[in-house]
C-alpha cells in the first residue's frame, strides 16, 4: 500500500528539482542574449554624405594594408613593418601623443602603436584619477593570407575613428592602440602584442575603465541562411549575416549592456550582443582576451569572423570582399557609442 504513494513523492521530487534546474537554465540563458534598447531591423538605408566620406577612408586604408602590402606578419617582416610604418604616418597627422611600445619577439623588433587623446584637465574620477578607455585592433594577419577583413577593416576603423575625434575634448582619456602578434603562432601567448600592452597598462597603474577590440568587422550579408554560431546560439540569434555584434565574458556583462545600448541608441544598423563563459567558441578570439588576462574590463567588437565570413584566415580575405557602405555605418555607430562613453 506504500509503494505507490512512494513512487508517487519520488516523482513528484524529481518533477520539481528538474523543474528549478530548467528555470534556473533559462534565466541565464535569457541574461545571455537579451540585450538593452532595439536593435534596427529596418531595411538598409543609402548612405549619408558623411557615410559616403567615411567609406571612401576606410576603403583607402583596407587597399593599402590587404591589397598594397598584403599578407604582414613575422615571417612576411618586411611588410608588417610597412603596414606599421602605414600606421605610424596616418597618426601622425592626427596631431596628437603617438607612443611606440616595443619588444623583441622571435629575435625581431615589433611594436605596438598607441595615439592618445587626453582629457581635459580635472575631469578624472572622484578621486581624481584618470579614466581611460581604449579601442583597439590589430594590424597583422594570419599566414598566408591577405587580411583584409581579419583585421585591415578593423585597423581602418580605429585610425577613423580617432581622425573624427582628434579634436574633441573628452572626459576620458582615449587611447587608440595597434597591437601586433594577434595570430597564430603568438595569440594567447606572451609574444602577443596585446598582452604585452595590457601588462605594462597594469604594472605602470593606468585606470583603464574599458576596451574595445574591433575584430573583422567589415562583412555583411543578406543571404539567407549565412550566420553560423556554436550551439546553442543558433536557437536565439539571426541566421543572416547581416549585423554587429557585441561579445563579452560574464565578468564585463555591464560594460557589454551600456556599449550596446549606447549604440542602439545612435545607430540605425543591426546589432547582436552575447554574454557567454571565454571557453565558448569564438567568445576570447580577439584582444579583449588579453585585457582580460590583466583584470581590464574589456569586449570584442566583430562581424562574427568564421561563423559568417568564408575567406576567414585565406588568400582570398582581399579588400573587394569589404562592404563598405556598411562598414562605415558601424564605424560611426562606435564613434557616437565612444564619444557617449567617453562623454564628448
């Protein structure tokens, strides 16, 4: 006479615990991809004159690093000099603070380049520290390939970006920083550009409140059925590769939310963001990771690389592969997002 009452107070247990782990399941899935203000579902809108201005740049910059110098790495020293030398002379007529960081890798010099923006004086925190924010990409490429959109297109947006903000007087010191030794074999390792900066950001005390890393950002598509993701994010996400997105750890959640609501807010262009555990594929492909590594709030920006963009890491990764119309609607949302951030 007990047996079923019994079976029945098992099931019932195990209906409840089953019940709390799927609720619990989906809250975090919910606090994942949810994401604050809209995104722009609309169709693609013609350019603006400014637009029209700004793709012209980013397009002269992409021809000159992929298409002129092309393939730039150590093992091609010759023209990862150039493409750094490139850099170097767009700074400099910036007029402002340029800074070389550089070290000796594999028995070759290398360098990270930095352009700062200062801010204006007394404008630091409450207790009188200096706020920086940086953006940041880097200007190698993965072997044999031409890098393009891996990572010309991201190098291209941050010298325009800094060009647009050059005489700004922001509340925020912004640095704009071009790390070397991204790829393979250097990613995650101590030769990584990146880390080398984020390091030596830590050991000297500097206040860096959040980074940016704008990682192949210029491929955009609507094609049916052209977004990949790692499972399960197909079931929350877009399958047309035609958005921003905006990638974080849960650790830097916060800045996550308030960078793509600012950009929401400015930019009429569509936008994902994602808040998933680093070893989820594709979450630390960039050098937000090795912000990471330093305790530095930092997020990747990025058109999603190898989950939508076929030349990833290949010969073929050329500059006529950039869409840059809307490449620059996404460089001047990040701008307006910046300069929010960076209260201009």
């Amino acid at each position: 006479m007990d047996i079923l009452p019994s079976n029945k107070g098992v099931l019932y247990s195990a209906i409840k615990r089953w019940g709390a782990f799927f609720i619990v399941v989906s809250l975090v899935l919910v606090y994942m991809v949810k994401m604050p203000g809209k995104s722009y579902h609309g169709g693609f809108e013609p350019p603006t004159a400014q637009e029209q201005a700004l793709s012209r740049h980013l397009r002269a910059h992409v021809d000159v690093l992929a298409g002129d110098i092309g393939e730039r790495n150590l093992s091609h020293y010759k023209k990862l000099q150039a493409a750094a030398a490139y850099i170097k002379q767009a700074a400099a007529g910036l007029g402002l603070k340029v800074t070389l960081q550089g070290y000796l890798s594999d028995g070759k010099s290398v360098e990270n380049i930095e352009i700062e923006l200062k801010a204006t004086p007394n404008s630091g925190n409450k207790t009188g520290a200096e706020e920086i924010i940086v953006i940041g990409a880097h200007y190698d490429s993965a072997l044999f390939a031409n890098g393009a959109n891996d990572n010309a297109s991201g190098v291209a947006a941050v010298l325009e970006i800094a060009r647009m903000m050059a005489d700004k007087r922001p509340t925020k010191t912004i640095r704009f920083v071009f790390f070397v030794n991204h790829e393979m074999p250097y990613f995650q390792t101590d030769n990584m550009g990146s880390l080398v900066y984020a390091k030596r950001a830590k050991k000297q005390g500097d206040n860096i409140i959040a980074m940016f890393s704008l990682e192949t950002i210029g491929f955009y598509t609507d094609k049916a059925d052209s977004q990949k993701y790692p499972f399960p994010f197909s079931l929350f996400y877009p399958s047309t590769g035609n958005f921003i997105a905006f990638v974080s750890n849960f650790s830097y959640s916060t800045l996550l939310r308030k960078s793509i609501r600012e950009f929401r807010k400015h930019t009429r262009f569509p936008s994902e963001g994602v808040i998933a555990p680093g070893k989820v594929q594709g979450i630390d492909w960039s050098d937000h990771w090795a912000f990471w590594q330093a305790g530095y709030r930092a997020i990747m920006i990025t058109d999603t690389a190898i989950f939508r963009y076929e030349h990833y890491h290949l010969p073929t990764d050329t500059p006529d592969k950039i869409d840059y119309e809307r490449l620059s609607k996404v460089v001047l949302g990040i701008y307006r997002m910046i300069s929010g951030l960076a209260g201009l």
